[in-house]
C-alpha cells in the first residue's frame, strides 16, 4: 500500500516536472510532502516501481531501506516498468535533507541533460550531500584555518580528495607558500590539470614580478599541465591597478611565458561590470576572455536561479571581446552562512541548490569557489567571504 502511495505521488511530481514549473504549483509541493508524510509514517523497504510518463519522459523510482526517494529522468519514450532504464551518460545528482520543493526547481529549469536528483529524508546528517556532473575546476589555496602555509603532505591529501570528487582542473590564486611545485606534482599524479594564478595585491604590478618567475622557474619548460594562466583576481575593481597597467603587465607576463615554452592562453578575470567596462582596453590582448561570475552579489537572484544566472553571463561575456573568444567563468559559488543580500540567502541548503544549478547549467566552463571554507580571510560586509567551501558536496 505504501509502495503505491509512493507511485502515486511520485507521478503527480514527475508529470509536473515536465511541464517545468514545480517550484511554482501547489500541487507539486503537496506530492513531496506526501512523500515525506508517507515514509516517516514507516519505513519502505525494497519497493521499486517504474513509472512511465509522456513522450520524451522516461521515469524510474526507487525507494531503498534506507528511506531515500530517487528520480532519474533521461529523454526517451517507454520501457518496461519491471526493468527500470539505467542512468544516461549524463548524470547529476544531489543528495541532501530536507527535502524542498526548491531544489526540485534545479530539476525542473536548471538542467540542459538528464539527470539524477536524489534525496534523503533520514534524521541522521552524518552523510554530506553529494553533487556530481559535468564539473570542469574548483578553486585551491593552500593555507591553513591560520592563513599559514600548508605542508606537502597535506596538500597532497587535498589534490587527491579534488581529483576523487570528478574535477579535472584546479585554479591557483597565485605561487606563494613555494606551493607550486607540491601542487603540480599531486595533481600530475592524479592527472589533473592546473589554471595559474599571478595574484595582483594592494602591492600594484610590482609585487606581483616574483611570481612569472616562480612559474617558469618550477615548470622549467613542462607547461603539459598547464591549463591556463590567470594574471590578476579582480584587480581593476580593487584598484590594484588600472585597466591600462593591467593590459601592459599581461603582453609582459605573456611574452615571458612564450620564451619559457608555454604556448597556452594568458587572461585575467574581474566581475562582469568590472570587464564590461574595460573590454575596449582588454580583449584585444586576451586569449580568452575570463570573469569571476558570483550569482549571490545579484540581490535578485535566489540560489535555485544561480545556474540559469551563470548561464546567461556566459553569453553575455561572449558579447564583451570580437573574434569569437573562448569564455570562462573562472570564480562562482555560493556561501553557506552570512547574511543575506536581498533574495540571494546564504546557507547549507541555499549553497546545495544553488551550486547543484551551477554545475548542471554551466559546469562544464566554471571553476568552483572553494575546495574548503577560507577561515583566514575575513568575514567581509556581509560576512560570507569565509564560508565559500563546497568540495564536501561533490561526490
């Protein structure tokens, strides 16, 4: 009886689901919360039931022991109800609690493939919600909680978890803590590649010399590995320097790199306005054209409309440069605790959808902020700038 109530609601969600508006209709809300009324009544066990929704809608639900309701959609016409499809190549699945309507909106508008949402209405928390898909890079800084140096071992430890989590990139903010080369050599061995980082501090152009010389002198003409080199984070919108001197410092690090064999792109990356604004100075000297692009700054953007958010920056900073540049969204995410900036709230369950939405619009061009929470920082005006770390979400 209880397996049918399952099938019964889990119809009435997943017919909703293609006509993509659960997050708005009552009545997809009333099918989760039956859902949740119907398993904590009791646990089901080892009820399994396909169900077969219109054309284009192929749906399998399982309902495991361990009370966790999964809906796996892939495009498609029928199959048998005894022999449930199996996941298509494309797979993204979240796992968490509670269950929301609101993540059911990262389903039903989010996603461009099929797809797996998964989720869990066990009491316990002890198991971390998992996001995995089509994610190309995560953001890395190999400091302590202190903003000490982290040793070689630990961050061997780290590259390894990154690499295991199905990331293929790693950014680096810049060459300090003589990292580079305990980096690379963790991420070599995991096969992952790395974006470079020459950070532009309050220090100007200047301080940041040291570091073109880091990069050629670890590498020693290896670049294999190299993906692509940053030169500056926000420095224009920090006024660490102006477009002007930012633009000469690029041609320079560039044509050092060439000497030093590396053949890959150079570029840098500010918020959208920052590079809009300055896209006259820059594009012409850009091999790709980058941008740190941050739904949660938006106050109109909620966390469920983060991947759509990123998603149509994209598009826009294809606008910015002519030549039809390669762009990349190279700093996003969401923080899991703060204060709010309008529509845009912070916390656990905001940071899972809205990074689940990231991930399945854009994941494929968009380094993740961060691997860990960046507890050396500080908090900043809306005190979120420690609690950026999302490597616990991806599987």
């Amino acid at each position: 009886m209880k397996g049918a109530l399952y099938a019964v609601a889990v119809s009435v969600l997943l017919g909703l689901a293609s006509a993509g508006d659960i997050h708005e209709h009552r009545h997809a809300q009333g099918a989760f919360q039956a859902l949740m009324r119907i398993d904590e009544a009791a646990a089901v066990e080892n009820a399994t039931c396909g169900l077969i929704q219109p054309p284009q809608i192929q749906t399998a639900v399982s309902i495991p022991s361990e009370r966790t309701l999964v809906l796996v959609t892939s495009s498609g016409t029928s199959t048998s109800t005894s022999d449930p499809p199996p996941p298509p190549p494309a797979i993204f699945s979240v796992v968490a609690a509670p269950l929301s309507p609101s993540v059911a909106s990262v389903v039903a508008q989010s996603a461009p493939s099929p797809l797996i949402l998964s989720y869990s209405s066990s009491s316990s928390s002890s198991a971390p919600p998992i996001i995995s898909g089509s994610q190309w890079c995560i953001t890395y800084s190999p400091y302590t909680s202190t903003g000490a140096c982290m040793n070689s071992s630990a961050i061997a430890s780290d590259i390894a978890s990154i690499a295991a989590k199905g990331f293929s990139s790693i950014r680096l903010y810049s060459t300090d803590c003589n990292s580079l080369s305990a980096v690379a050599a963790a991420a070599a061995a995991h096969g992952l590649k790395l974006v470079l980082g020459i950070y532009i501090s309050d220090s100007g152009i200047a301080g940041a010399q040291d570091q073109v010389s880091d990069i050629t002198s670890d590498f020693e003409g290896d670049y294999s590995m190299v993906e692509m080199v940053v030169v500056g984070n926000e420095a224009i919108f920090n006024n660490y320097c102006s477009g002007a001197e930012l633009t000469s410092f690029i041609l320079s690090v560039r044509s050092t790199l060439r000497e030093a064999g590396y053949t890959g792109p150079v570029t840098t990356t500010e918020p959208m306005s920052t590079m809009r604004a300055n896209a006259a100075e820059l594009c012409d000297i850009l091999d790709v054209v980058g941008a740190n692009i941050h739904a949660f700054f938006n106050s109109d953007i909620t966390a469920a409309q983060a991947g759509a958010f990123v998603s149509s920056s994209l598009e826009e900073l294809a606008t910015y440069c002519p030549g039809d540049k390669e762009v990349w969204n190279l700093e996003t995410g969401w923080p899991s605790a703060g204060d709010a900036n309008g529509h845009a709230v912070p916390g656990q369950q905001e940071q899972q959808i809205a990074i689940a939405a990231i991930v399945a619009a854009a994941g494929g061009k968009s380094a993740i902020s961060s691997f860990v929470n960046d507890l050396w920082k500080a908090e900043g005006d809306l005190g979120v700038e420690q609690s950026w770390g999302c490597g616990h979400l991806f599987d």
